[in-house]
C-alpha cells in the first residue's frame, strides 16, 4: 500500500506530503465506485486480517462518532469530502494536496458563491479528512486561508411586531414560539426538549447538550405556563395510546438504550413536541415518535411574518435576538443574559449592546433641532 512520509519541503516549495510504494505490498485505496456508495458505518476495530479495509467515507464517519461529534456535523462533514472527490473527477484524497484543496475551496466561492461560513465549514471537512482519518499532517494545512465572515447586527423585533406575529400562531407552533422568544431557546433545543427537563414547579428549563455540549437552565414564561400544561396533558394521553398499541417509544441520548432497555417508553424521556406520526427504527425494529420536525415551526414563523405584514427578515432565531435585546432594554445585566443564552463567551452576548435602543437610535439627529419645511 501506498505510504506517507514527511519530508522536508525543496527551497521555495511548500512542505508536500510524498507518497511512496512499498515493492512488497499492493495498492489498497477504495475504488471511486466504493466511495461513491460508501453509507453503511463500520468501526475502524473490523479490519481483520483477510477482510477488506473499510471505506474511506466509514472511516470518517467512525473518527466524527468516536468523537461524539452532532449527527449534524457528520452529515456535513461527509457531505463536503465526498463533493471534493467529485469535484476532481473521483481522485483518492491521499493523492491530492493544497493545490487541490485551494482550487476546490475557490471554486466554491468564484463559482457558487457561496458565503463564507459555508466555505469554512467546508475546510473544517477536507482538515479533518487529512488530519484525523488520513493521518496526514502537513505544513499546507496551516496556510489554508480561511475565508473571512461579514460582520452582520442581528435583526431584532420590537415588542409589538413578536405580538402580531404570535398572535398569527396557533397549537405547538404557538407553544414553541412563545418557548424562543420568552426562553432564548435555539430552535432545535426547543424541539429537542423531554418531559424531565421542564420544571413547572420552579418555572424553570434545563436545556441538555446544548451548542457546544454545555446544559444550562432557562426561564419558564409564565404566560405560557397554563397552556403548555395543557399541551403536556395531551401528549400523556397520546403516549398511554402509544403504549397500548406496543408504541410509545423514543430515541435515547448515547448508550443509555443499553443500559436501560425500558427507559425508552418511560414518561420522563419523551418529546415535549411529540411527530404526528410513527416511524420504525431499523435497528431495533422498535414504533418511535420523533420529536417535531424543525422545518414545521419554521413555515408556520414564516407564515406568520407575513400575514402580519413584517417586512424585517424574521426567522425563528429572531425571537432569540429579540429576548437578549428587551431584557437589556429592561436593565438586566449582560452576564445574566449571557448565562441564559448559553454564550460561552460575553463578547458575543456584546452584539446586542448595539441593537438597543441606546446609541445611534438615542442620538438626536441636528436636522430634528432645526425647522425643515
């Protein structure tokens, strides 16, 4: 099989990792066709001796889950490195290098014109293949040049306009709206939230695994309250239905399936946004509920926005602006609002400082001191 060493780059060159065949062992790189259709995980821990080395795309997908990477992450990750493969006519990685990455990640921007996180997120792919899966540390990896974000305010809601657009919601959109705007939920921790973890007691959220793997404990509103009992109340009637039918199963975070088998069905774990609908799992053959599919409260949102006749941009993530921006409005102070957000660091909590209604919005302009006719 092909090796690779590091040497040391010629003068004026940069440093290039140089592959060498060894006369005593055959090429053994996954063809373009095996890559193509690599989808089914193995773990790295299978290659025994007589059985085929696992495909380069399982190999990714084994290094991302044994660093507990989001679901999320590795779909994109695969995603990027399998684009880059095609993008050069189904080359092996190992036999390509920063020419081939600079040309991939320009075309992106020339070509898509794609915005600049994209492109990032695309880098954080191609360095993971080499560094992680491929094992190849080379000097050119560090002068990749990363493409630089526009700094963007946020857009921010008054009062008023959150109002005429929850008024335009109705049931779990309703629920999960009021959730964002009055919580500072994220929107998938919205969906992702289970019985166990709303406290009507102490009128508090805890939000588990959050961005960045961090639990942090939030606000119930209390205007939700009464109407988010009622919710509850309906989704226990559905799930003791579920039970009877040989349902009333959900999804378990890490091995806690194999540690408690029954854990699954119990009231604790299940979705406070439950699917409409069942779906088999293949693995254990098991009828779960999904939680809510995101992209529900997203076109009831939208939906909203625009029968209220906002011509502000507003998303879902725009309640979450606008929740950091009225309670400094309201003199909270800005590491309260940190610590409810869930920022790691105050500086971005900071950006809100600037949609106040302080600043340019408090400076009186000279032509309202002067009579204009």
């Amino acid at each position: 099989m092909f090796g690779l060493h590091k040497q040391k780059p010629p003068s004026g060159g940069v440093g290039m990792g140089v592959i060498t065949r060894h006369s005593n062992r055959s090429l053994s790189y996954p063809t373009c066709a095996e890559l193509a259709v690599a989808t089914t995980p193995r773990v790295a821990e299978a290659q025994v001796s007589g059985q085929p080395k696992p495909r380069l795309l399982d190999r990714v997908r084994d290094a991302i889950r044994t660093r507990h990477y989001s679901r999320r992450t590795e779909k994109a990750y695969v995603h990027w490195i399998r684009r880059y493969i095609f993008f050069h006519d189904k080359r092996h990685p190992a036999e390509m290098g920063a020419p081939e990455v600079t040309a991939f990640l320009t075309a992106l921007a020339v070509r898509d014109k794609v915005a600049a996180s994209t492109q990032n997120q695309a880098l954080a792919a191609l360095l993971f293949l080499y560094r992680v899966v491929l094992g190849v540390e080379l000097p050119w990896l560090d002068e990749v040049v990363h493409a630089r974000r526009p700094q963007f305010l946020p857009v921010v809601l008054t009062r008023d306009e959150v109002r005429a657009i929850l008024q335009g919601l109705n049931g779990a959109p309703r629920l999960m709206a009021v959730l964002l705007y009055g919580a500072g939920l994220r929107l998938l921790e919205c969906c992702r939230l289970r019985m166990k973890d709303v406290d009507f007691a102490t009128n508090q959220i805890v939000i588990r695994d959050g961005k960045g793997r961090k639990d942090r404990v939030t606000m119930l509103p209390a205007a939700i309250k009464p109407g988010l009992i009622a919710h509850v109340e309906r989704v226990r009637k559905q799930h003791e239905a579920d039970l009877r039918h040989g349902a009333g199963w959900v999804e378990l975070p890490g091995a806690l399936a194999r540690k408690y088998p029954n854990a699954g069905r119990d009231w604790a774990w299940q979705w406070v946004f439950p699917a409409t609908r069942f779906y088999v799992d293949s693995a254990t053959r098991q009828h779960r509920r999904h939680h809510l599919h995101e992209s529900v409260l997203q076109r009831a949102v939208k939906d909203a926005v625009r029968a209220a006749g906002i011509p502000k941009p507003a998303t879902c993530h725009t309640f979450r602006h606008s929740f950091a921006t009225h309670l400094l409005e309201d003199g909270h102070d800005i590491r309260t609002v940190q610590e409810l957000l869930g920022h790691r660091d105050i500086s971005t909590t900071m950006i809100y400082t600037h949609v106040l209604n302080r600043g340019p919005a408090g400076v009186k302009s000279p032509a309202d001191r002067m009579f204009l006719s």
